[in-house]
C-alpha cells in the first residue's frame, strides 16, 4: 500500500494563531511536547484527507515501510532527518486507526530510506508498506527427495 505524507502540517485552535510545523528531527527536538501534540492532531487529520482508505485498512502480517523523500528543492538535505519524524507520526496515526497490532519492532521488521527527487509543487514522503510474505515450504514438505532427484 502506498501512503502520501505530507512533510509539514499547520496547527493552531484559531485562523488567526496557526503555525506550520515542519516534520524533520531539528524542529521536532527543539519544541515543547503540547505543541508536538497538537501537531500530531493536526497531521492525523491531514493524512487521513490525504489517504481516506486509511479508515478501512487492516494489516495482518509484519511489515515492511520503505520511505521515499521528494524533496522541495535540489539544495542537499539530511533524508533521515524528516524521514524519521515522518515515520514516528504516521506509523501513531496508523496505530491509532488499528491499521495494525502496534508500531513496535516485532511489529515492523525493517525501514528503509530513499530520495526521490525534488518535486516543487507537492514536496512530500511516499510511504510504501508491504506485508512479510510467508517463506516457502521445505523441499521434504512437498513429497520431493533432492537426494535421488524425484
């Protein structure tokens, strides 16, 4: 499945007081915890609009998340750094949902980050999550001896 984030969110309880909160590590460190709060609300909201199958989404098996940034622009950027926080509000959004158990690491197997390249008018991260498939049976469980190639 395949998620649009977006890599910013405005919040505020007013039209005249609402800030942007951009998703990256350095601004989300360096804010109180009723703001990040009020941020998560807000980003919830703007994802669900963004992905509104997300409301009927249920993920049985582990998984796996692969995260690609389409940046704003082509100026160098640290991946991992909006990355992360992106992934920590979308995968509570997700668990919130019940989309899935949890979001701990028995949970999600691997993540991986990429860069997609820029993209002006709608910068965002790609969430692409795809199931752990279940491995294939033993050779023996099939009825199959190697040894004598029958």
């Amino acid at each position: 499945m395949l998620i649009n984030c977006p890599i910013s969110t405005v919040y505020g309880k007013s039209s005249k007081k609402q800030y942007v909160f951009r998703l990256n590590l350095n601004q989300y460190r360096n804010t109180h915890y009723r703001v990040l709060s009020q941020s998560k609300v807000s980003y919830k909201h703007d994802l669900i609009k963004l992905n509104p199958g997300l409301l009927t989404t249920k993920f049985i098996r582990p998984v796996h998340l692969t995260f690609t940034l389409f940046k704003p622009s082509k100026r160098k950027i640290d991946r991992a750094n909006v990355c992360s926080i992106v992934e920590k509000y979308v995968c509570d959004v997700l668990t919130d949902l019940n989309c899935w158990e949890d979001d701990n690491d028995g949970y999600i197997l691997s993540t991986t980050y990429k860069t997609g390249g820029v993209d002006k008018v709608n910068p965002r991260v790609e969430m692409l999550i795809t199931e752990e498939v279940d491995e294939l049976p033993e050779p023996e469980c099939l009825g199959m001896d190697l040894a004598k190639g029958k």
